[in-house]
C-alpha cells in the first residue's frame, strides 16, 4: 500500500533547530553568537540556518490552506 506523505518545512529534521533560532534571536533577544555557541555550530553556519529558518517560514506561511 502507498502512503504518500506530506512535507512540512516545520515538521522536518531541522525544526528544532529553527524554532530554537527564531526563538532564541526573536524573543529571547539573545545574540547570533551566544546563539552559535548554545547550538555548537560556526557563526557563518547559524547565519546560514537562520537564512533558510527564515525562507522555510515563508513557505510554510505563504503556502494555501488545505
């Protein structure tokens, strides 16, 4: 039987990792480089993660409803 299954850019391997980001710059206001550090990953990296945590935001918001 095939089951087909829906991605969600929310629901995928990162989504920890971008609602810990959004949360921590967002709300917490807490800096890109404590941010790095809690996460243990390169400054350059987190503000690769935070571009694509951005970009999987808008596709998740701008995405019609089913």
């Amino acid at each position: 039987m095939n089951k087909t299954t829906h991605f969600d850019p929310w629901h995928d391997r990162h989504t920890i990792s971008y609602r810990r980001l959004l949360v921590g710059l967002y709300r917490e206001h807490l800096s890109m480089q404590f941010m790095a550090e809690e996460m243990e990953v390169s400054l350059p990296n987190l503000y690769n993660l935070h571009r694509r945590a951005l970009a999987s935001l808008k596709a998740h918001m701008t995405k019609p409803q089913a």
